[in-house]
C-alpha cells in the first residue's frame, strides 16, 4: 500500500526525509510546503512530479495525503502539528517536538484520542551503534548500570534560538530515556553563555533516574573538538560508543570492581579488586540512521506498535529539556521533571 506524504519545510534537513520517503517503494512525496519560493524552485528541480506550495492546506485538503512530515523551526511544531492531526493526517515531526511540555502533551493527546500516529525523529535512536549498545544494556549483559556518560561539542554551528541543551543534548536524553525505558525525576544544570547573551553555549546537565541510575551530560558548540561520546558503566561490564569512529564505534570492556571494600590500607588490596578483562569491539552493520527512522514511520503506519521514539517519548525529552531550563535559571538546582 502507497502512502500519500506531504513534507512542511525544505530547510537543511526537510531534503534529507524529501529524498528518503520519494526513494522508499512504499510512500510517494505529493507535496513539499514551504514560505521561501527559492527553496520550492530548488525542489521542484530535483523532484519534478512533486506539487509545491507555500500553504500547508493544500495538502491537507488532497485526500492522497495521509502522512505530514515536519521539517520546520521548533518554535511552528505546536501549530503544524496541531493542524496536520485535526485534518486527520499522521505525523513525523523532526526533533525536539515542541518547545515547552504544554505544547508537546496537547499534541500527543490530540494524537492519541485522534488515534493517529505521532512520531518524533530523534534519529540517533536508529544508529545502528547506539541499537547494539542497547541490546547489550536491555540483555543483562553490563549488570546493573551504575551510570552514563554523554559528551556532544564541536565548534559551531552557534544557535541564537535556543540554547545547547535543546539543540544537542536533546539527543543524548532521548538516548538515556530510550536505553532505561523511564524519564529521570531529578535534573539539576549549570551552563554559560559567551555568544550571545540569556542562551547558554555550553551546559552541563545530571540526569538522576529512579532506579538510581545518573546520567552527566556535556553539550557544547563551543568547543575545539567535535565528539560524540558515551561511556556506559555497570556493574558486570562497561561500554563506550564514539560515533565519529565510523569503523569501530562499539567497545565493549569486560572491567570493573570485583568486591567493593575498604582500599585505604593498601594500595596493593585496591589493585587485587580490580578486573581487567577483554576488550571486545562487536561488528556494526553500515546503515543510515534517517532511512531506518522513516521506514520505522511508515511501519508503524502499517499497524507496528513497538517503533520507538513515539510522541510520548518525544515528550519526555521536552519534559527533560523544561527542566534543565529551570535548573539553569537558580543556577545549579536540583529540579523535579514532570513525567509524560
């Protein structure tokens, strides 16, 4: 079955999902909505059989459409989604879903008393090393976790609209909420702005969650190396990801503290206690992580209940993202996160 798609907004990223869901055999890209005529003209060049427009109801009003795609600035969400849900079509929004949990929780109401399909495109949740590293977490393998470490920085680009926890660490929580199944209920944030002044180009975030499990994040644009960098440890077996490693992503340490004890004696006793294992560094299939998060919309389209990343997952993440704002503005205090 072909599923009629109509993408809103053709900016960096809306080509990307245009050529995604125009390539896939099962969904059609019948119109590509957006305000610049110049971006239109772009499209229109390379996607010929495509209708353009600068009005998202016309198509909503073409029956073909069953699915919008959402590609706009953050702050429109709350309104295009809202709209494409009342016309009774699915949506991919891209990430994060809104910019405040009011926004994101009446989309995922209206969607799910409209029984329609939500989904937001957090789409380091399709990286095929952050899936195997899941499986490994889910499995038992690691043990118990103990804690994460997140690290996203590089130089630029620098954003005037919302501040590095909204704009890289959204990814990282999304990663961390994905991998332990719940929304922490405690963050507490510190940060600076250099750039520019109220929007905070560095931020350092803790993530406590209820099974006990922390979580430290650490997103910059400001910052003379780009990582993407995860350090997981548990009580088994410890693991890191590093998504610029194209060819060995995936590590896995069979190390760790045998018997937690008092060390102040000796420090012969504390090198007695420790583990040093192999190091195992699992094969990663090559895939693009966009293609698979498109496909798994159209999956779920077709009656899939267990693709990830669901509006209310996507809510979560605002949840977080609220609350780390809190946080940043008493300078450093602990905040309760409301709970999608």
């Amino acid at each position: 079955m072909m599923t009629g798609i109509a993408v809103v907004g053709a900016g960096h990223w809306g080509p990307h999902l245009i050529r995604n869901f125009s390539d896939h055999p099962q969904s059609e890209v019948l119109w590509v909505i957006d305000r610049s005529p110049e971006r239109l003209k772009q499209v229109g060049q390379r996607f010929r059989s495509v209708s353009l427009s600068g009005q998202l109801d016309d198509a909503l009003n073409d029956d073909r459409v069953d699915a919008v795609i959402v590609a706009t600035p953050t702050a429109t969400h709350h309104d295009v989604v809202l709209t494409a849900l009342d016309a009774g079509k699915h949506v991919l929004v891209e990430k994060p879903i809104a910019t405040s949990v009011a926004h994101a929780r009446a989309m995922v109401e209206l969607a799910e008393g409209r029984r329609l399909t939500l989904m937001v495109g957090h789409v380091f949740l399709f990286n095929p090393a952050i899936l195997a590293a899941k499986e490994i977490i889910r499995s038992g393998e690691a043990g118990a976790v103990y804690y994460l470490s997140m690290t996203r920085t590089n130089l630029g680009p620098v954003r005037t609209d919302v501040n590095a926890a909204w704009d890289l660490a959204s990814h990282d929580i999304s990663i961390a909420n994905d991998w332990l199944d719940s929304v922490p209920v405690k963050v507490s944030a510190t940060g600076g702005s250099w750039l520019n002044k109220g929007v905070e180009d560095a931020v350092f975030a803790t993530l406590r969650y209820q099974s006990g499990v922390v979580v430290q994040v650490h997103a910059s644009w400001l910052n003379p190396r780009k990582s993407r960098m995860i350090t997981v440890v548990g009580s088994k077996k410890m693991l890191t990801v590093d998504d610029m490693d194209l060819n060995e992503p995936l590590r896995l340490y069979d190390k760790g503290v045998e018997e937690a004890g008092d060390f102040t004696d000796t420090f012969a006793a504390f090198r007695a206690s420790i583990r040093e294992g192999t190091i195992t560094i699992p094969r990663i299939g090559v895939g693009e992580p966009l293609r698979a998060e498109c496909e798994s919309f159209l999956t779920r389209l077709r009656g899939d209940t267990q693709s990830t990343s669901d509006g209310r997952a996507g809510l979560g993440v605002v949840c977080v993202l609220e609350a780390i704002d809190a946080s940043l503005a008493t300078g450093g205090g602990e905040i309760e996160v409301a709970q999608p």
